[in-house]
C-alpha cells in the first residue's frame, strides 16, 4: 500500500495527497487491454484473485493518494472489499514478477492527472446504471435471426454490452432487470464477449452513440 501511495516504483517518489478526481476518469473495472496485461496469475494458470480489473482500478487510484481503502473503493463504483484490496497489493509486493504490475498504475495515474481523460466515468456511472433498457429487444433478435439464424437470442447480452461500454462497468451493477445474476449467467455474457461478430457490435455502438447524445454528453463511446 505505502509503494504505491508514496509511488516508490518510480523515480518521481513524493508524499501523497488527494488525488480523488482521478475516480472520474477510471471505469469501475480496469480497461481490458491494460487488465489483461496487469493481471497477475498463479502458476496453476488462474488469476491471482476474482476481479481483479476492478481491483486494478482501485490500485491506479490508491497511487499517490491518501484517500483510504474503503472511500477510493466507494469512488471507483465497485464492491470489492478493503480485504480483497489489501490482499491483491500485498500479493504484488510480495512477487518478484510483479514490480512491473505496481509500477504501470503509477505511470497511468500520473497520464491521466496530467492530460485527463475523454470520458466521465463517474458521470456515466450515475445516469446509466438505473437504466433498465438500451435497445430494442425486438431488433435485436431480428439480427441475431439474421446473422447467427438464433431464434432464442437473449437480448439482456445486448443491453448488458451498451452498458458496460457506457460506463466501465461490470453488467452485475447494471439494473436488476439486465443485470446477470448467477455464474451461469455472467459465463455467458463473457461468451458473448468473446464471440461477438463486427456485424453486431456496429449496431450496438451507434446505439450507445445515440444515447450520448440523447443526453448532451460530446463524449467517444469508449
């Protein structure tokens, strides 16, 4: 907790001070391609712990602030415990492997204190997490119909796609009436995730561009 507070991974150490704004600019659960990147895992091939991209965020916000646990988690949006915090970076120090890990949220805290960032997660957190509808459930089948012939397409993936693009957030903290409640339920929209063809993400990406606009918000999709 002290190395990244004190951002002792890096040549500019310096006494940390509250940096809370930085929440704004990071999406609850860390964007995937630095996620996949910092994730550190055991030698049986499994991540070191459950969600750790939110986690991650979590850490990149800790870095040089003197903000405590529980309040930087409260400000992240996630749900993570103190516990599950102290556990992950008590894990990183420990590791030889995973000084890289530490220092890499230092470098992305000092980015985005210093040119911002494009998007208001924390704005979006609030507008869009009560919504319990992004699109059309019947369109939405009619192109899965049409491009994978599934007449039991689940319209829910589509609704939980927009909103995790919207905000940075995992779908469980979308509206309860999208939301993916059991394991079974989150393993699919992962799936869905990974199989998701060009076809259909365009469609979905101008939707969500509609609804930014719907709301004033002259924000990139993601």
């Amino acid at each position: 907790m002290a190395r990244l507070r004190h951002r002792t991974t890096v040549a500019s150490t310096r006494a940390p001070s509250n940096q809370d704004a930085r929440a704004r600019m990071l999406p609850t659960a860390l964007w995937p391609a630095w996620a996949l990147r910092l994730t550190p895992w055991h030698a049986s091939g499994k991540p070191v712990a459950r969600r750790c991209d939110e986690l991650l965020s979590v850490a990149c916000l800790l870095a040089g602030n003197t903000t405590s646990i529980r309040a930087t988690v409260r400000l992240t949006g996630t749900t993570v415990t103190s516990h599950n915090v102290s556990s992950l970076l008590a894990e990183l120090t420990r590791r030889p492997d995973c000084t890289g890990v530490l220092h890499a949220p230092i470098l992305l805290a000092d980015h985005l204190d210093q040119h911002g960032s494009p998007i208001d997660y924390a704005r979006r957190r609030a507008l869009f997490t009560c919504h319990s509808r992004f699109i059309d459930p019947e369109q939405w089948r009619d192109l899965q119909r049409r491009l994978r012939s599934n007449p039991l397409a689940d319209p829910a993936h589509a609704q939980q796609w927009i909103f995790h693009t919207l905000t940075g957030s995992p779908p469980r903290r979308a509206h309860p009436a999208i939301a993916p409640m059991t394991p079974p339920q989150r393993g699919q929209y992962l799936r869905f995730r990974w199989r998701i063809l060009p076809a259909e993400v365009q469609p979905l990406l101008q939707t969500a561009s509609a609804i930014l606009d719907e709301h004033g918000i002259d924000e990139p999709v993601q």
